[in-house]
C-alpha cells in the first residue's frame, strides 16, 4: 500500500505569534511594540496568514480592527500550537543539560564524585548568565564490563573505566586513554599473615614480598570482570600460579574492610585505601619485580550525540 504524501504547512509560528498578539492588544501597531517588529513586518504576516487561510481575521474600519467571527477558534488553536512549541523548546533545553555518566566502582566511589561537583559549579556559573536549566546529572556505577554493557546500548553519554575496554563491537565504541592508577597488594599493620616473614622495610614503612612469598598467603581480589580483576589477572597473578586467591568479591569496600580483620592480603587501586595507608590502619605490600600500574579509560558510542554539556565534563576531565 503507498504511503499518503506528507504536506508541509505553510502557516509559520511567527504568523500565529503576531495573530496572538494583534488579538489580544488589539491593533498591529500595540503587537508590534510588544513583539519589536516593524508595523510593516506585523501587517504583511496577518495579511499572509488570512491568506493561507482563505478567511479573515479582522474587519478593517478605518484604522481600527475589529475581530472577525473566525478569529477565535483561530486564536484558541494558535494559542495551543504556540505553548507546544514552547513545550518542546523547554524539553531541549532540559535535555541539552542531562547527562548520563558510567564509571566502574572505584572510579565510581572515589574518583568521579569531586568531578560531578566541579560540573555542577561549571554549569551553575553558565546559567546564571545565560537563564538556562540546571544540570541533570544521572550516575551508574558497576565494574567495567557492565559498564561498557550500557554504552553500547546507547544507555551511557560518557563511561569512565579501570579496565581495557571490552566492546562486543569495537567499531561502535570511541575510547581514549585518560590517566593512570596504580594498584596495591596490601595487609593490616602487624598482620599475622606477614609478622614472620620479617620483611618490613622501616623507611619506606611497607612490607618487601617476593613473588613466591605472595603466593603461599591468602588474597582477596575483585570479582571477573571488574576493571581492577582484569589488571591483577594480567599483571600480578598470571606469575602466582599456585597463588592463594581465597575470595572474589564484588565491592572494593569488603575487601577492605576483610583485609582489616586480617582475613587475608587484598589488592586494590591506590584511591581506595590511602586514608587507611595514611592513619597507619593498613601497610603496602610491595611484591618484587611486579608493576601493578594500570590506564584508565574515557567510552562513549560514537552515535551518541554530544551535548554542551557533554563536552564541559570531557573539558573538567581533560584538567585533571
């Protein structure tokens, strides 16, 4: 079956602005001075939009006019076309201002926040001058391979993440290097776990391991898929064959806290656990020819439309 052609109106919301605005002041020379066009521009429009019409509007008597019968069902329906239009500026707007950030869970609870609050401040100090909306800021937080899960389901404006990006598609995906981490094997001070192993290093207050030594002690770890996981793989673990890997655990938080109860060691980014590392609650662990540095990661779908708000974050984030 063919479609029906489509017509495009030729009746133009300036039109219906200045019908309003005649209808409701009165004359072409009071909407003219409310709307700041010429009486000219206002005379031609009305004259265009009766002619697009086939009907009158007004009733010329002398200088005066008067409104025609037609002219009200023609105003009620303008007056509704026009708050649609404004109805949908407003949604654009509002759009323009929301963003839907991804991070995976370190980044996520230690990185990102500080981020979103500088955010906020930019946007705030933009709309004071320019009248806009607030920034709608929409946060998820899971390990990198969930992450990366929502962007590619367009569901993410811009993820940032520990892990080597894993895309299904990589064609779909932009990703870019954005800073480096550093991750740290690491045990409550005095652990039972490390007392004999006398190892401890007094001037730079951390425990000196070899790898054959890490792995005959118990080690707590993130779970598969998390961006911290993919680095202790490939980087640390692959050399502890025989290695002790006692728990995987999806939150970086419990494993911080088992590795307090000196359960085991654990091993995790450096943003986690410095205020433990600072009050002397936990000690770093350094292992022996191991470099536990990692990238992290700036996602997006390249067919995700990139908003002003959108490039405020990537310029916040490029200052760091």
């Amino acid at each position: 079956m063919k479609k029906p052609q489509q017509v495009l109106p030729k009746i133009t919301l300036k039109q219906l602005a200045i019908f309003v605005s005649i209808y409701q002041t009165g004359s072409t020379s009071a909407a003219s001075a409310a709307l700041h066009l010429s009486q000219s521009a206002i005379s031609s429009a009305l004259t265009a939009l009766e002619s697009r019409l086939q009907m009158p509007l007004f009733e010329r008597v002398g200088r005066r006019l008067n409104r025609h019968p037609n002219a009200y069902p023609v105003y009620v329906q303008a007056q509704a076309i026009l708050e649609q239009s404004l109805t949908l500026e407003h949604y654009h707007k509002h759009q323009a201002g929301q963003i839907h950030i991804g991070a995976s869970t370190t980044i996520g609870n230690y990185v990102l926040p500080p981020l979103i609050a500088k955010l906020y401040n930019r946007v705030s100090a933009s709309d004071s001058a320019t009248h806009n909306s607030a920034a709608s800021v929409d946060v998820y937080i899971a390990n990198t391979q969930e992450v990366i899960n929502e962007v590619e389901q367009l569901n993410i404006d811009i993820a940032l993440v520990e892990g080597v990006p894993r895309p299904n598609d990589i064609k779909v995906l932009e990703q870019r290097a954005w800073r480096t981490d550093t991750l740290m094997v690491f045990a409550k001070r005095d652990s039972r776990w490390l007392i004999e192993t006398e190892t401890y290093n007094k001037v730079d207050d951390c425990y000196e391991l070899s790898v054959t030594q890490l792995a005959k002690l118990p080690l707590l770890v993130r779970e598969a898929g998390s961006g911290t996981r993919q680095i202790i793989d490939e980087q640390l673990l692959k050399y502890l064959p025989d290695s002790e890997v006692i728990m995987a655990i999806q939150q970086s938080e419990a494993i911080k806290h088992m590795v307090s109860a000196d359960i085991g060691l654990g091993c995790l980014s450096q943003h986690v656990i410095e205020n433990e590392l600072a009050t002397g609650k936990l000690v770093q662990v350094k292992v022996l020819g191991i470099d536990l540095s990692r990238t992290w990661w700036l996602v997006w779908h390249k067919a995700r439309h990139q908003s002003p708000i959108w490039q405020t974050f990537i310029d916040i984030i490029k200052q760091e």
